[in-house]
C-alpha cells in the first residue's frame, strides 16, 4: 500500500527534472536564435533600435511562455502533486 | 513552503502596492505647477507618464489618449509589487503572518485578475471605437474558417499572460529562497538584484502585451474601415 506511494512520489520527481530540463531546450534555441537576428539587424539598422528591441522583448516573451508554461508544471508535480494527495487520501481513509 | 501565500498575506501585499502607488500620486499631485521645468518629483511622475505615453503611441500608432489610464495603471502596480520584494517585512505589524513581503503578482490569482482585466479591456476598448459588428468581424478575420482558432487563441494568450508573469516572479522567490538555504551570505543578495531586474522586464512585457493586444483588436478595423 506504502509502496504505491512510494512509486508515485519517486516518478513524480524524476518527471518534474525531466520536464524542466527538456522543456527549456526548446525555448533556450528559440531565444538564442532570436537574439542573434535582432543584434545582427541592430547593428546593420541603428536607426531602429528602438522598434527592435521592443518587438524583440515581445518575442522573448511569447518564446519563454512555453518555458513558464514547464516550470509551473514542475511546480505543480513537487509541491502540490494532485495525483498525490488523491492515493494518500484514498489510502489514509 | 513559497507556494502557499496566505490570503491575509496577499491582501495586505496588495493594499501596501496601492497605498504606495496613492501616497506617491496624492504627494506629487498636492502643488502642481505648470511651468516649464517642473522641479522635483512632478518632473519624475511627468517622465514616467510621458515615457509610458510615447510607448503607447509608437504601439497603437494613433493617440494614446483612451490607453493610458488602463496600461500606465497595468504598468506601474506591477512594477511597484515587483520592486517591492526587495523589502523584507511588510507584513509585520499584524501578528501571526509570515514575516517576509511576498510580491502579490508572485500568486496566481493576482496574476488571474490582471489577466481578466486585459481579457475583458480588448472588447470593450474595440466596441467603444469601432462598433460590436466591427468587434464580432474581427473573429472572421482572415478568413471565416478560422472563427474557432481565433477564439483559442483570445483564450490561450490571457492564460499565457497570467502564467507568464506569476511564473517568472514565483520562479524568483523560490530561487532566492533555495539560495538562502545553500549559500545564505552574498549569493541571495545577487539573485535579488536580478530578481529587480526580471520584475522590471515582466512589467515592461505585460504592458506592452495587453497594449499589443488591444492595437491588435483595432487596426484590422481600421483597415476594414478603409476599405
């Protein structure tokens, strides 16, 4: 019975580290890339700057969404794993 | 541990941003003058408003005369929950509340709302220029098979919205507090300054974004208008 437990919690971690390591792969190219073109058109463009940058924070943000999106689920699983507390409710009572 | 922040917590969090964000207002706005080198912190309120103003304008490129309120609003309780957190105890003078200022747009349902508010400011900032037709027509935009994508997408970006901003700022507080129980001297102090850093860019981001979205509700109508 304890043993179910045990199992849950024990997958439980080693899919949260999964998640965030593979989860911020992705978004870390998708960055790396972005940042890359927006400096190399600063420095070809100077005059636009200013339009670049803001269009280039946008980006970054809709990019580091997916990463967000992993963390919260890595959250979720090691502080309050749902899964969890329903088999230790079930097993308690 | 940093997940659960109490209600009575958030509240008084909330109520200290906006005492803060009045006090400064009511502060500055107690003797204005009309010169033309306003001295002091009317010249510091004028720069924020202006630089909020011009990003508006450069955005929406029109006036930014509907947008300012709600966005500088949007901006600045942000920015001040966020600059905040390098205080530790505001929530001490009540007894029996955890020690220590958590930023309330660290917890979701602060978030949630300010997310709600964008959710429902884009329609009401299309339909009070341009008419509930033109707002309706936008869903059709390009073509009509895309009605049910729009819709997904009008939902999935106010839920992207909240989770981005309680993510990064919650991702924060935890990485101050594992570093507090690792290397408890120097090492959080420099999470910290980078934390003011990341609070600032989110708060940059989510105005710019629910200004975006906005802009974005509009000048398909504009467009449509002119055609």
């Amino acid at each position: 019975m304890t043993m179910d437990l045990v199992i849950i919690g024990a997958v439980s971690m080693v899919v949260a580290g999964l998640t965030i390591a593979i989860g911020s792969i992705g978004p870390a190219l998708g960055q790396g890339r972005a940042v890359s073109q927006a400096l190399a058109s600063i420095a070809q463009q100077p005059d636009s700057a200013n339009t670049i940058t803001r269009t280039l924070f946008v980006g970054l943000a809709m990019i580091e969404s997916t990463a967000i999106y992993c963390f919260v689920v890595t959250m979720i699983l090691l502080f309050i794993n749902p899964f969890w507390r329903f088999f230790a409710e079930r097993l308690g009572g | 541990m940093t997940l659960d922040i109490s209600f009575w917590e958030l509240m008084i969090n909330t109520w200290v941003v906006m005492a803060v964000l009045v006090v400064c207002s009511w502060l500055v706005s107690r003797n204005l003058t009309s010169e033309i080198h306003p001295t002091g912190l009317q010249n510091w309120l004028e720069a924020v408003v202006e630089a909020i103003d011009g990003q508006i304008r450069e955005i929406s490129a029109g006036d930014s005369k509907p947008y300012l309120a709600f966005i500088g609003t949007l901006f600045l309780f942000i920015l001040t929950s966020n600059v905040l957190a390098i205080f530790p105890s505001m929530a001490q003078l009540v007894e029996g509340l955890p020690k220590v200022y958590h930023a309330p747009t660290s917890s979701l349902e602060t978030t949630a709302a300010l997310a709600l508010a964008v959710f429902f400011a884009v329609p009401l900032f299309s339909i009070s220029r341009y008419g509930l037709r033109h707002y309706l027509g936008t869903y059709l935009k390009p073509t009509p098979i895309m009605l049910p994508f729009n819709i997904i997408g009008e939902l999935s970006r106010t839920l992207a919205l909240a989770m981005r901003l309680f993510g990064n700022m919650m991702s924060g507080v935890i990485v101050v507090a594992i570093a507090i129980s690792i290397a408890p001297l120097v090492f959080p102090v420099v999470l910290q300054l980078f934390g003011l850093l990341t609070g600032s860019i989110q708060a940059y981001i989510f105005a710019v974004l629910a200004m975006v979205y906005i802009a974005s509700a509009s000048k398909t109508q504009q467009k449509a208008g002119g055609k």
